[in-house]
C-alpha cells in the first residue's frame, strides 16, 4: 500500500481590492473646473469693465463759447447749500457743482472722483459703475485663484514636496499681494460712495455742516449704480 506524503493544503493567492478606474479623474475635473472658473470671472467679470473704462465717456462737459466770462457770478443750491459756480479757464464756462479739470486729460468731467492712470481715464459720473465693477472683479478674481491655491495645497498635505506644491506657492503669493489693497481700495470706494464722497474732495468742504449730496446711504448706492445716467 503506497505511503501517503503529507498533503500541503492548497491556499489561494490574495489578491489586493480592486481599485476604481481612472483614480485622477475626480482632482482633475476639480482643476478643470477651477480653471473654467476662473476664464469666465476674467472674461465676463475683468476684460468687460477694463475695457468699458477705456473707452468710455466720464462725463466730459464739452467748452463753452467765449462771449461767456469769468466775471458772471453764477450760484446754485443744493439741499439748502449754495455753490458759487468755478469759471474753468481752459474750458470757458461755469463749472458745475462737483466738476473738476482734469490736467492730464484736459477735459472738464462731471461728477469727477479721480484719474485713473491704469485705464488711462478719468472716472467720473458716466463711468463710475464701471470702476466700482472693475475693482469688485479683480477681488473676486484674485481671491478665486488664492482659494484654488489653499485647498489644492490642504489636500495634497499628505504628499511629498513636489513642483506642483512650489507653483501653487508661487501663484498665492502674489495673489495676497494683489488682493489686499484691491480689497481696500473697494472698501474705501464703498464708504465714500455709503457717504456720497468723492475722492477728489476729501471732507475738509463738509467739516462745517452737512454733506448737500448725501441723501442715505441706499439712495446714495441707488444713485451711482443703478440709476439712469440721463443725456449727455
């Protein structure tokens, strides 16, 4: 009778889980996405007003004929405050309340705030709207890309160091750069707008009574964002 050798009980090999398909295909659609975002805040949201600004009329007062002179006291009240009338050399008439000369576009422009010399134009009463726009995108755009920037680098803590980490650095860095003074320069526009107050005038002409031009803070937003513009 045949001896019988120690039978070896057949194991079956373990084999890992299986993974899913295509693992990179959810960080990807989340960078794809980003991306997509980010074209549209620039495209919809920064090139519009950018090139609204550059183009657009500020609220040029056109010059006055010169039978017109500096002599003639002209004087309007506003809300109970008298205004004496500015006779603008350059231009030839009477300027009205809150119109300024602007020397590096030599045009009188109504409602003047300040010249912007990043959009090379004057900002003023037809185009203000437009800059508070402009600021507000590039808020939101610089502030888009530093988030993207964070949670990308908070995912991937638990990896190693790589070039992708050393990128996402080098684009938040300037991206904080940038969205600091944008953020504080839109918070200044917006109290001076909440205040009816124009850049170019400070608040020394109102330290001695009230703000004429301030009829509260909605109608105030009311007035400079949404209502109509009226004719040239």
């Amino acid at each position: 009778m045949p001896v019988l050798k120690d039978a070896m009980p057949l194991m079956k090999e373990s084999h890992p889980p299986p993974q899913a398909p295509l693992p990179w295909i959810l960080p990807s659609l989340f960078a794809a996405f980003n991306v997509v975002l980010l074209l549209v805040f620039s495209g919809l949201f920064f090139a519009f007003p950018l090139v609204s600004l550059n183009f657009s009329d500020p609220g040029i007062l056109h010059q006055g004929s010169n039978e017109q002179g500096p002599m003639m006291v002209h004087v309007v009240w506003v809300n109970h405050r008298a205004f004496r009338l500015h006779w603008c050399q350059k231009c030839c008439f009477h300027r009205p309340p809150r119109t300024y000369h602007c020397p590096w576009c030599n045009i009188c422009v109504e409602d003047f705030d300040h010249h912007c010399k990043w959009v090379n134009n004057c900002i003023g009463h037809r185009n203000f709207r437009f800059f508070m726009l402009l600021v507000l995108s590039l808020c939101l755009y610089s502030g888009a890309v530093l988030v993207t920037c964070v949670i990308f680098l908070l995912r991937t803590t638990h990896l190693p160091f790589s070039i992708d980490k050393v990128i996402a650095i080098v684009v938040a860095v300037p991206a904080t750069g940038f969205l600091v003074p944008l953020f504080l320069l839109l918070l200044i526009q917006a109290m001076s707008v909440s205040a009816a107050e124009r850049s170019c005038e400070g608040k020394c002409r109102y330290l001695q009574g009230y703000n004429p031009f301030d009829h509260g803070c909605a109608s105030n937003w009311y007035l400079t964002i949404c209502a109509p513009l009226g004719p040239k």
